[in-house]
C-alpha cells in the first residue's frame, strides 16, 4: 500500500472521530468506539492531561466509552482540522498533529493554555 493510500485511510478515521463529535449520536457510540484499537492497554488523554493515570488521562475501552459519553452528553463543540492534519507513515506506525477547537455557550472566568 503506499503511503499516500495510507495516509488517506488515517485521514477517514479522523473524519469519522469528527463525524461522532458531531452528531453525539449515543446510541452509535459502540460503533464509535471501533475506531480505537482493539485492545485495553489503549489511552486517551484528555484536555488538561499531565501524567499518566492523573486527571484527564483514560485507559482501556472502557474508561475512553464514558468519557466520550460524557463529552457528547455536556461537552461543547469540537471541530477538529481533518483536511489541515499533518499525517507521517513509518511501516506499522503512523502519527499525525491537527488543530481544533472546542465552542462552549458556558462563560469562564479562566482561560487554560495547553
């Protein structure tokens, strides 16, 4: 497969994680989750992460479910650049770096530089 073919499918996937954030469907979620790989050793690290297993850090299917749950339930919107993604390829292992944004109709007091 090339890489251009590759990088195309990593971009689908990022469409289809900006297609859940979304909609919110909930009752689509468990499809939603087979965009993560198939394994309990996964981790998603949220807004605010800093260290592993602190606030804002998910492992496992389970722990990513509820917080993506609990994103499409209270959450903002989430706008992820898909098209703007910067997607390096190296044989099995691929990485990628975007920008997005996060809308909220809620006031803070404070603003949270990451």
């Amino acid at each position: 497969m090339s890489t251009q073919s590759e990088t195309q499918q990593v971009r689908e996937v990022l469409q289809n994680f900006q297609d859940g954030y979304t909609t919110r469907d909930k009752s689509k979620l468990d499809k939603f989750m087979e965009l993560f790989a198939p394994t309990d050793e996964i981790e998603l690290t949220g807004v605010g992460a800093s260290e592993r297993g602190g606030n804002e850090w998910f492992n496992g299917h389970k722990g990513i479910r509820e917080i993506i749950e609990g994103d499409w339930t209270y959450w903002g919107a989430v706008d992820i650049n898909v098209e703007g993604a910067k997607i390096t390829v190296l044989g099995e292992t691929t990485w990628f770096s975007t920008t997005g944004t996060l809308t909220s109709g809620d006031e803070y007091e404070k603003a949270y530089p990451f």
